[in-house]
C-alpha cells in the first residue's frame, strides 16, 4: 500500500514521540519550564540534583533513565546543566494549553460586515466541531473557517473570543506575507485562487508551508490594504485596518468601497481601487505579490 504523504516517517520521529509517552518525562519537562516561570528567565539551566528535587520520583537511577530519553529531542545537556529544546518547550506548552483537549463552544454571536455572496448583514459567529465559522444567517453560507484551539476560548467571553480571532488572523496575515508560517516558521509559497461564482469572481492568495504544509487563504485585497498607503488611507477616513477583523473588512469589497481588477494571474497583474467619498487610492500587485501605489492627479 502507498504512503498517503510524501514524507516519510523514520524510526527517529517515532522515537522521539514515543519518549514523551510516561508521566515522569512529562514532569520533568514541566518542572523545567516551571523553574523558567519562577525564575523570569527563558531557556533557564538547572542542574542534575535541582531537577530532580523538583520531580516526584523515588530513586536517582529512575530518575537519570527517564531524564536520558528526553535528552537530543526535548532537552539539551550542556556544561551548566539541563535545559528545555524549542522542540521541549513547544511540547509544555502544548500541555499547559490544553492544545488536545476539546474547544469550549458559545452560542451564535452577531458580528459585523456583509455577505459576500448574498449582501446580507446577518452574520454570526459560532465554534462548530473545533472549528471557529463566521457564517450568514439569511442565506446560511459559512464566510470564514479557522481551526480555534481550547486555550483561546479560556478566560474570555464569547464576544472577547471572536475579537482575538480578527486579531490572529491579522498576525497570521503579517507572517505569511512576509514569507513565514505561523505555526514552525517555515518558508511560505504563495500561488493566486482564482474562485467562480454565479455573479462574480474572487481572487485569494493561497499560502503553503513548504515544512508543515500549514495553508491558509486571503482576499487578493487584503494584501493591498496592508499597504502603509492603504492602512494611512483608511485611517484618513476613521477607519484602522488592523482594528477591522476580516468578516467586517468583507464590507468594502460588497460595498465596493475596494474594486479589483485582476488583467492576469500568471502572471499576477492586478490593481485594487480604494475609493472614499471623492477620493480614490490605486494599487497594482504584481507577480511577486508586491504592492505599488499608483500616482494619480492631484495626489
């Protein structure tokens, strides 16, 4: 039988998986970033004896086995002593943030913006099987899908819950725009979406983790708006981009407050008109995503 993916899987991955799986290792790595909190210091060193002081574990000899099948994977052994790998450190946080648990789920919360397949202005927002969903009441299409994990629905209200994921998706946006996932830092492939619909078409720039294949899709437009003459543009008429999550940025292309023409896509040749009142800002994007302000009269 084939593989279902191109990268294999060696026996040092099942390794390294298989040594996380018992309680002692996992206290260790726990004490260690405990020790980092008390101590308000990142990548702290604790010695043989202060490590295991702080695990509840009987014998030296226990203890130094289950140390040892951490090390080269979740901690490194220097001089100094012990301390957490970014591999260790990701792996408590992963813990301490319930990344494995299920998502606390909220009733439907209504948010701003319009539909951009009907025009309605009934949208909510929902946590649907893990999975955060902006949708529109009036014709029940789901505008938005993100992955939503447990720790960012703790200690916030559903309303506080919906505003942080306008706010990370933003940040993603800022990563991948630059070239960088958000989720291992990986170098990000960017190709144009070319997406048909009965009245209109829509162009998202689709963004590929080259190491963790992590994707994620924009608004052609959105790359434009984070343009500093487009987010100076935006500000001049009360509105801050970075305070307008995406369902409600939706709006200005319904609105066509931002018009796109898109002449090609490979390559890329495109150019987004930002028009407030009497005023209007254009954009060309071209292949390799950059965006130019084009000078017009008077401005």
């Amino acid at each position: 039988m084939s593989s279902p993916t191109d990268l294999p899987i060696d026996d040092g991955v099942v390794d390294a998986i298989s040594a996380l799986s018992n309680r002692t290792r996992l206290e260790i790595l726990l004490a260690l970033v405990e020790a980092e909190r008390e101590q308000q210091q990142q990548w702290l060193t604790m010695s043989f004896t202060e490590l295991y002081d702080a695990v509840d574990i009987e014998s030296t000899s226990q203890f130094s086995y289950h140390l040892e099948q951490l090390c080269g994977w979740f901690i490194a052994e220097t001089p100094e002593g012990y301390r957490l790998t970014y591999g260790g450190d990701k792996i408590v946080r992963t813990i301490r943030s319930g990344l494995y648990e299920s998502t606390h789920v909220f009733d439907d919360v209504a948010v701003g913006g319009c539909c951009v397949f009907c025009g309605g202005n009934s949208l909510v927002a929902t946590v649907d099987g893990e999975r955060f969903v902006v949708r529109c009441r009036d014709c029940e299409t789901p505008l938005l899908v993100d992955l939503l994990p447990r720790s960012q629905t703790r200690n916030r209200s559903p309303a506080a819950v919906v505003d942080s994921v306008g706010y990370r998706i933003w940040s993603t946006h800022t990563l991948v725009h630059g070239g960088v996932c958000p989720e291992c830092y990986g170098a990000v492939d960017t190709a144009v979406d070319e997406h048909d619909h009965d009245d209109f078409t829509a162009y998202t720039l689709a963004h590929t983790c080259r190491e963790c294949q992590f994707l994620i899709h924009m608004p052609l437009e959105v790359t434009a708006a984070f343009h500093p003459a487009a987010v100076g543009f935006f500000w001049d008429h009360g509105i801050s981009v970075l305070d307008t999550p995406l369902w409600e940025f939706f709006e200005f292309i319904v609105t066509e407050t931002m018009t796109t023409d898109v002449a090609s896509t490979d390559p890329l040749e495109a150019t987004v008109e930002i028009t407030f009142d009497d005023e209007t800002l254009r954009l060309a994007i071209d292949d390799s995503f950059q965006v130019t302000p084009i000078p017009t009269d008077g401005r």
